[in-house]
C-alpha cells in the first residue's frame, strides 16, 4: 500500500485539542491493522521547546534519541504506538535553521532564497521523513501547531497543500473547529466555524472531514447549516463534544460516530469493526472506582496546568490500573515553608508525595523537607529527576548529618556536593539540547522496589539533566540505610536510589512519566500507587 497521509489543523481558538484528536484517530486506525507515525509541526521559531519556560509552553516531552519535543507527542505515545523520534516534531527554528545552513553552503547554487520553494520545500521533506522513520508504516497523521490565519502558520499551510496537490489520492484534510455556546443566548453560534473554513479555503485547502468542538451536543439543523456554509458534506460534519468523565473517552466518542470509518473510506482502506473493550472498560473504572487515592504533587511550576501533564497522566493511569480515583493537591514547593524551614500542616496527610523535575534554586528547600516528612513519617515518596536529587540531599543533610550537603546547581560553592555537574557538561555554553537527553540503559539490583516493579535485570529510560550524585558519598550513604537499586554501568552513574527500611521511598534519576499508557501503567508509578493505597488504608484505619 502507499504511504497516505492525514493532515489535522485548527480552526477559531488554539487548545482545541487537535493533539488528542489526531492521537485518537491514530488509535483508531491502528484498530484497523494499520501501522501509524505521528508528526507535530511547530510554527514558532526557538529551535525546539527545550529552553522555553513551563510557564510559556509546557512540558518538554523527550523522545528515545533525545529530541526535546512538544508535549502533544506525549500524547500521541499515551493513545497509541506510533514511532516517536527526532522526525516527529519540526519546528520553524529548525525548518528555517536548516534552510539557511543550505544557502551559507552555497547549496542553492546563488538562487534567492525564499519561503516558496525552499521553506515548503523542506516541510514536506520532514513529513516524507517521518513515515520513513520505521519500515511498514502505512499512514502518516500531521497536526498543524496553532490557528489557521496565523501568519507563523502560513508556510505549513502551503507545504501541505502542495503536498496534497502532488499525491492528491492519498491526503485528507481534517479541520477541527470551535463551536461556541453562549449560555446568555441559550444557543450555539456557527459564524467562527464558517469563516474559519473560509480563511482555510482561501488558502487553498479544502477540509474533507470537519469536526466541531463544542460544549454542547449539536442539532441536526445546526450541523446542516455548518455542512453548507463550509461547504464539507454533511455525512463529513462530526461533533467533538467535551467528555464527561476522561479525555479518554475521545476515541470511543469519534469512533460512535464514526470517524474513522469515514477516513478509510476517503483513503480507500477496508474497514472492519474495531475491538475497543479495553478502553470501554477504562471507562467503567473511572466512573466506578473502588476507592479515592490522593497524591500531593509538590513542584515548581504549578500553576500550569500542562507543565507536569506526563506526570499527572501517569499517576491517573496507575490509579485507573488499581481501579481507584485519583485526587492531585497540587503545592508550590516555595511557599510550603514557614519562616523557620518547618512544613505548613496544610502539606500533610497525604497518602502519597511526588517530586517531579525541574531547573533552578525556587522552591529547593521546600521539596527538601518534603522528603524528610516523608522518610521521617514512613510516607511514600516518588522523586522524578530532581526529586531523585532532593531525596539524596535530605538524607546527606538529616541522616549522614552533612549540614552543607546541597547541589551545585544551588549552590556553586557547596563544601557538600552530594550533587555536582558531569565534568562534560561543565563547559558546555549553549542550553538548548545539550544535556543527558534521551535513552540510556539501567542495571537493577535484585531484591530492590525497582526490581519487583520492573522485574527484569536491564531496564530503558529517558533523561532529560544536567546534575549527577557524587559517588563519593555512595559508600557513606548505603551504610546509612541508602540503597543504589538502578545503576548506568557505563557511566558508573546512579539512576534510583531507594531508602531502606521505608514502605516505599524512591527516586530516579530519569523521566518515566514519559513511557506511561492508560492501558499499560509505568510499573514504577503503579507501585508507587499502590504503596500509597496501602499507607491511605492503615492511616485511616
């Protein structure tokens, strides 16, 4: 079969969700035997999202081969099994990087260089690239980042209709749109929807498959009027309705409809009835849990809501496999301390405590002592990449009694750098892509919490860092009642520690949130989970 390819863009109002629209359908189409890469294409220019602030874009999702990616490709690996890779997400900065490093080569032989041909140019070449990054992929699905009448967003626009133009029976065009209901006027209004398509038409492109995003379910005689004033069919206008429970029930909600029935016949693929029990029974646990577990996620960048969304999603899907409700108490590690270094009561009482990653001095003494309540309390306690860190530092600073025990990341001076930087890292000038990035394997030591998670002797995961443990202080530590059950043996570098004599207080040096799936939770966060319930059941009994 030839290489087909959707191509998914936005209409009205960012945060629609194409992300999890186009991971739905790659759901979908892989029920149909059908192998799936996914594309994300970025119109800003920063290079890729890795030194761009929490705050500003959001979690950086980390690929196997160390691409610092945008977080919808975290979605596209919790919805389905596409390849994630360098090739999966392009931006701008890269597009226009790559095209300049052509014309100071002299490659472009003296022509003038312009958007059209050479910017689109090397758009549809990345997109070629990501269906030839694994042999047997059948169906290329690309999202489009942002809005259409974006000026960034132009040349995206024109290299796929172009692209679409050269392979014309092989591309479809799904535009997702926002239907607003106005509460005041008891009615939905259509106008956005209607010029939205007219700004994409006037781009050349022709939407096959139009779906509405709306709070509401849509009537016939507005999903007429949409099919007629946008000029899509109107067996093709497809409601994209807010889900009641979970984001995931998208992918039952648009196969209700059926959408992806719809895509096979536009791209002329035989289509079957589609087995989706497992996910209808994802669905059964999460409106009839057994139970409620709570977890205090304390960290640095809080008050965005997508900062840490790997994290929450892994903690979701471990409750899910344990069949209990999730509830997060979110705190912001710089103002859970009171003037004398002491825990506000408000942070305790939880049955479990997660640190998750992060760069910078604010907030460092509040995780501090959220580990030493934790090890002091016989609490659960899950350290993410500096929560590994934080929980090293506290039992240096508490148990081996080093006072001065800190990273040089907080301190350059430290007399305890139980902490430091890798000595390859100490003169690198540039942030961007220039940490430990990506794969990296792990030796587990039997007998260990990591061992009975992962049960295996040799593990897989991504990183994303700077700052190592200092074996110097390795031996000092496992006297103390440390145990070092994950190790990088090439590097000679710890990957988890663990505190003996604790129910279950574990770090790691790494992202595992980067490899959970609803359907098959990362054994580390299940475990994690799991001590959790059991602590929450004996304190409140």
């Amino acid at each position: 079969m030839l290489m087909k390819y959707i191509f998914i863009t936005g209409g009205v109002v960012s945060s629609l969700g194409k992300g999890l629209t186009a991971a739905s359908i790659a759901m979908l189409l892989e029920k149909q035997g059908l192998k799936v890469a996914m594309m994300k294409l970025d119109p800003y220019l920063n290079v890729d999202p890795g030194t761009m602030s929490p705050y500003q874009h959001g979690e950086v999702y980390v690929t196997d081969d160390g691409a610092e990616t945008d977080l919808d490709l975290g979605h596209y690996y919790r919805y389905c099994n596409s390849p994630l890779s360098k090739a999966s997400n392009a931006t701008s900065g890269q597009i226009y990087d790559t095209v300049i490093k052509r014309e100071r080569r002299g490659d472009y032989l003296g022509k003038t260089v312009q958007v059209i041909p050479h910017i689109t140019d090397e758009i549809k070449q990345r997109i070629i690239e990501c269906g030839e990054q694994e042999k047997g992929i059948e169906i290329v699905i690309v999202e489009i980042g942002g809005t259409v009448g974006d000026i960034e967003s132009l040349p995206y626009f024109e290299a796929i209709r172009q692209f679409r133009y050269e392979r014309p029976a092989l591309c479809i065009n799904i535009h997702l749109s926002y239907v607003p209901y106005l509460k005041a006027a008891g009615e939905v209004k259509t106008k956005p929807t209607q010029q939205s398509v007219q700004v994409l038409r006037g781009i050349g492109i022709i939407p096959d498959i139009l779906l509405c995003r709306s709070e509401v379910a849509l009537s016939e005689e507005e999903k007429d009027k949409i099919s007629l004033f946008c000029s899509v069919v109107r067996e093709c206008v497809f409601v994209e309705q807010d889900v009641s429970h979970s984001i995931y029930e998208v992918p039952l909600a648009l196969h209700e409809q059926g959408v992806d029935k719809k895509i096979c016949e536009f791209l002329k693929i035989s289509y079957h009835p589609s087995n989706l029990e497992e996910w209808s029974h994802l669905i059964e646990i999460i409106k009839n849990p057994k139970g409620i577990v709570t977890i205090a996620v304390v960290g640095k960048y809080i008050q965005h809501q997508d900062a840490y969304k790997s994290v929450y999603e892994s903690l979701y899907h471990a409750a899910l496999y344990a069949g209990y409700k999730l509830k997060i108490n979110r705190f912001e590690s710089d103002k859970i301390l009171d003037s004398n270094d002491e825990l506000i009561t408000d942070i305790k009482g939880f049955d479990g405590y997660l640190i998750p990653g992060g760069f910078g001095q604010r907030g460092w003494m509040g995780k501090i002592m959220t580990a030493k309540y934790c090890r002091e309390n016989k609490i659960p306690y899950f350290g993410l990449c500096l929560g590994l860190q934080v929980m090293l530092v506290e039992f240096a600073r508490h148990v081996l009694n080093l006072k001065e025990a800190n990273s040089t990341e907080m301190d350059l001076e430290t007399k305890e750098p139980v902490i430091a930087m890798l000595s390859d890292q100490v003169h690198v000038t540039e942030l961007g892509g220039t940490m430990r990035l990506g794969a990296y394997p792990c030796s587990l030591k039997p007998g260990t919490h990591a061992y009975k998670a992962y049960k295996t002797d040799e593990i897989s995961e991504r990183h994303r860092h700077r700052y190592e443990f200092n074996n110097n202080y390795k031996e000092a530590m496992e006297a103390a009642g440390l145990i070092f059950s994950g190790i990088w043996k090439k590097g000679n570098l710890a990957e988890i520690a663990e505190v003996r004599d604790h129910p279950w207080m574990l770090g790691v040096q790494y992202h595992p949130e980067f490899k959970s799936k609803p359907i098959e939770p990362h054994p580390l966060f299940r475990d994690f989970i799991k001590a959790s319930i059991e602590h929450g059941s004996h304190s409140r009994n």
